[in-house]
C-alpha cells in the first residue's frame, strides 16, 4: 500500500451526468494551488501594427459593427468602432452553395464541410474581456447573439458554435482578442449525447437535469465562484480540468439566442467576474470558453439548458486524455472555487 | 461566395465509423507541408545528472527488468539494464483495498480511483523509440505484454490503458523516454462507444469492421504509410489530426496481450519505422502513442480489434475542439501518408 493511500481518496473518479463519462480528479499529483499561478504565459509576437486585427476596417468586409453600444452602419464604418464582425479568412468550413455526400468504397463517408467562420473583434489590442470595460464585454454578446440569429436562417446551419481563444496554449494564433463563430451542418455526438441525457431525464423526472445541478449547487454553496440575479458561476462537481467554471442561467432557458437584454448585461457581469477571477487567480491563464447551446436545425430542445464552460489551460492533454478520453484534474472543484470566490 | 470555394472540396466532413464522429479536413486553412516540420521542440530542461530515470535502480523498488533482451532479477538490479518498470510516484490512481462508491446529494456519484499506474522506462536517457536498436523497443513490447498479463489479474483491473508521451507539447514531464500503464476499475465512454459500434458491425455483418477497413486500405493504398507480413501502418480515413497513425495487425486480432513472438518483432519493426517517419518528416515532433485493445474485465469481445495509434503534435487543441469536440485537421491523410511513405 503506498503512502498517498493513507488520505481518504486523494484520487477519485465523479460521474458527470451530462456526458456520462468519469473524470479523474487525482490530488495526490497535484500541484499547491499557488503552483497553478504559472510565469508568464508564452507570447505570441504580433505587435499592434502587424496585427491583421487592428484597422481591420481598412482590410476587411465586415458583417456587423458597433460603437460604444451602438450599431453601426457596415457602408460607413465609424473609426471609433468597437467590436467588429468580419468573416474568417482561414475558415474550417466554408459557404457552398450544396452539402454533396460522397462515399470512398464500401462505407467510408465524407461531405463538405458547409458552414460560416466568422470572427468578433475588440478594438483593443491588448486588453482581454477580463479587462475591458463591462459596457465592452455586453456588446460582445450582442454581437453574438446578433449574428446567432442571423446565420441561424442560413441553410445547412444546424448548430452555431461560439467561442474564445485567449493565449496561445489555448491554441489562438492572434494575440489580439477575439472570439469565434462557426456553423456547422450537424450537431457533433458530444451534443447529441448531451441532448439525449437531458430528453431522457425531463422524461422520467419532468424536471431539467441542469435546473436541478444548480438547485443543489445553491443549496451546497461549495462550489459556487459567483452570482448574481440571473447566473450561477460554478466549478462543477465533475470538473475536466483544474479551474474549470460553468455559467448558467438561473432559470430554464434552452436557448442563449433568446436572451433578454438585462440576461446580457448580468451574463457580462458574471463573464467578466469569472475571467477577472482567473487573471488574478493564476496570473493571466490562456483559456478558452464556449457556449452550449440548443441546436439551429429548427427542432425544439425544451429540456436543455444553455450554458457557457470557461476552461483554463491549466495542463496538457496527454496520451491517457487523448486515448482513454478519461481527463484527469489535480484539483478538487471544490477548493478551486473556494480560491476563486476570494480572488 | 469566397474564393477558397472554387476549389473542388478544400473542406470536408469525414465520418469515423468506430467513433459514430465526424472530423474536419480543412486544408483550405492548411499550412503547406514543410510547415508541420517545426523548429526544434520546446526543451524539457532536466540533464541526465539531475534526471529522477538515470539510475532508477538506486532509488526505485521496480516491478520488471530487462538487461539486453533477457530478464533480471528483481533482487539483483544489474547495472546494464536496458529496460525497467516501476511503480509512477504520481499515480493518478491508487491501490486502494476497496472500491468505495459515494454519493453526494441526490444524483452526484464519486467512487475512489482504484489502480496501477507504473512507468515502462529505457536507460538510454536521450534516445527515443525512434532511435534505439529494435531489440530495445521489441523489449519494451515485451515488458508492456508482460506487465498486461500481470496486472490483468488484479482486482478492480477492467482496463488497461498504455501510453507514451514524448515532447513537452505531448504532456511528458521528464525528458527521459518512458511509456507509462494505468489501469483502470472501469471502461471509459470512448472505448464502450468502439465496443458497441464494433459488435453491431460484427453481428449485422459477421465481419470485423477493423478488418475491413484494412482490406479496404490495402486495395486502394493510397493511406498506407509501411506494412509488413503481420501489420499494416495507415493514415486513417477519419484522421483526427495532421499525421494521424494507426497500426494494426492484419489478422483478426481483439486482444493485444496474446501477441505472439513473432508479431511482437513485427510491431517493435512497424513502430519503429513510424516513428522514424516522423522524426524525419516532422524534426523530432512531439506526440503521443496508445494501445486500445479489448478491456480485461473477464468478458470475451470477439469482434474487437487492437491497434496502436500515434499522435504528433500538428496543432494544439482549442476551443472548437475542446468544446464542439469536432477535430480539425489541415491535412488529407492521402497527402500525410504519400510524405511519410517518402520520408
């Protein structure tokens, strides 16, 4: 029997009742939570004046534009802007005019990858969501959920993903901040599953199984990072990694397209609590964040629940992640809330 | 419509018909070849003098040595070991005496992460798999089979999970090559997931869908990077990045512990091939390797078949693939598979 033994389960295994997998959290090899707080991330060296992001008005067609909370017109494009959407000029899928299947053999399948990539912009070069001004941080959501609703009516669109790269270990290219849309033409099998674990449980129980996390959640209290009047901000119970957080909405709400103008100002509040949180917690961490959303393939989804996952890169995934898709924390969601409720 | 669209297909879908997923070929966003071949890989920074593996036999209990081929002693280390196995003083699961399972509130679940985890460690603290003599890495074949029949006896062991990780952008902490085992009390989502697809397949068609495949491959060859008279070593259809590599036994084959003299000769020969092929190609890249084959939970999975897959580093993981788990490579496998046949 080894050493660490001696501890009550200094390494565990939770259920995640969403995706139904078993996470890892093994605290034996964990780090002190001050070894969290990493040097300084890698830089990615594009100083404002090569950055392509920076007078993007000059280089690019953009879709959407807003000024200090204003809409602004695309054929007039005002030099004080400050977020911008332009397409994507390395896009994963692109806008054909057909999805055309086509079969290799047998049973190999593939088809082109229908979709739009489009980017949301903040005018600062430097500061992160975290930084800018919370006036900023809802105006980006307005531009998502602005473009959301517009791409939606699109053909092959059937579900959007939206999200945020920050940090080159969380695979941005661009130091400049932005976030990410891409279309896709069919809902990937983490969101089928997801989908169908939650028809499954609405069916049984008549309840949201997301609804009823929270309700626990508020209730323990252990693992809540922040909240206010519409969102809950939480380290959830099966965490991926270290620092995960999840924000969502306090009420039933399948669908983040639908969100009231005073949800997008509490949603900012709370994003920008929770990023700031992390700047100060582990020392400005690369991250990505991402909304889960119900569908666009104009089906109704009245048991799911929108929500939006922050992930800090606070490690790497290796062959057991890659290959056992098994993710292994080395802390307890628990403490990690606990440090951030203080940060 | 943009102007990547005039090419016939630069992004598509592909369907994995293991994993029921569909991963993007985007090669529109593609870096040309020469440009997977990186600068030199981010150092790990710890010389043999300071390295915890360079003379491990004076600090570490192992559980398995071999000296050039044959078996030592446990008792007696000898000095000229060329491969070793130890228990991993991080194990992210631990030898617990019972499988406790815990609930908190009405639907969390948590149970204690009963297993083994131990290190597969070569002397030669520089030299890779790529570039030790065969015999070292039919050796370490040797001592995965070996420690896998071992451990499969234990309880709570229903899965077995080697893997190698090489490079700091792999997720290797130690610069010193060594392959790493964790077993297990349960079989992840992922693998069930193979499991079922695989027996539905097996049932419908009284073929093994593996084994198709490579006949498939073998007819067409356009994917295949080696083979020899037991393996075939192939760039997948359905690659989940630039450089995917699969290895597989032609034989219809579920479980990788039965592997015969032979084959075992044959695998350390395709290996290592493969991973010259990279180290070639892609200047020393980072990656990583697994092993998938049947559980060891004492039932029979006939219609499964076990493969080794390697994983170069080409990108890192960002937010669309974190969250919308939808992989995205920017190369064809027809065109990773030609470069590595020429490498």
């Amino acid at each position: 029997m080894r050493k660490n033994e001696e501890n009550k389960f200094p390494s565990e295994l939770r259920f995640d009742l969403i995706s139904k997998d078993w996470v890892v959290i093994a605290t034996g090899r964990a780090k002190r939570l001050e070894h969290f707080r990493k040097e300084k991330r890698r830089e990615i060296k594009i100083s404002p004046k090569e950055c392509p992001f920076c007078h993007i008005e000059t280089q690019e067609k953009p879709v959407l534009i807003y000024s200090h909370g204003k809409k602004a017109s695309l054929e007039k494009i005002p030099k004080d802007w400050t977020t911008i959407v332009i397409p994507n000029k390395f896009p994963a899928f692109l806008p054909y005019l057909k999805l055309e299947k086509k079969r290799e053999g047998e049973f190999y399948q593939k088809m082109n990858a229908v979709g739009y990539c489009e980017l949301v912009i903040t005018k600062d070069h430097q500061k992160s969501l975290a930084l800018l001004p919370l006036e900023h941080v809802k105006e980006v959501l307005d531009a998502y959920q602005e473009r959301f609703l517009s791409l939606k009516k699109k053909r092959f669109v059937n579900y959007i993903f939206i999200f945020h790269n920050h940090g080159a270990e969380a695979g941005a290219s661009q130091p400049h901040p932005h976030s990410q849309i891409i279309t896709t033409p069919l809902v990937d099998v983490d969101l089928k599953k997801a989908l169908f674990n939650a028809k499954k449980y609405f069916k049984e129980k008549k309840r949201c199984i997301y609804c009823q996390m929270n309700k626990w959640e508020m209730k323990v209290k252990k693992r809540i990072v922040f909240e206010n009047k519409d969102f809950l901000a939480l380290c959830p119970f099966a965490s991926k990694s270290a620092f995960e957080v999840i924000i969502s909405p306090k009420k039933h709400l399948p669908y983040f397209e639908k969100i009231s103008e005073k949800e997008k100002w509490n949603l900012a509040e709370a994003l920008q609590v929770v990023l700031k949180k992390l700047f100060k917690a582990l020392n400005d961490p690369a991250y990505n964040f991402y909304l889960h959303t119900a569908p666009s393939d104009g089906k109704e989804y009245p048991y799911y629940h929108w929500h939006l996952t922050i992930l800090p890169k606070t490690g790497i995934w290796a062959g057991f992640e890659m290959g056992a898709r098994m993710e292994i924390s080395t802390l307890q969601p628990e403490k990690a809330a606990e440090y951030l409720r203080k940060a």
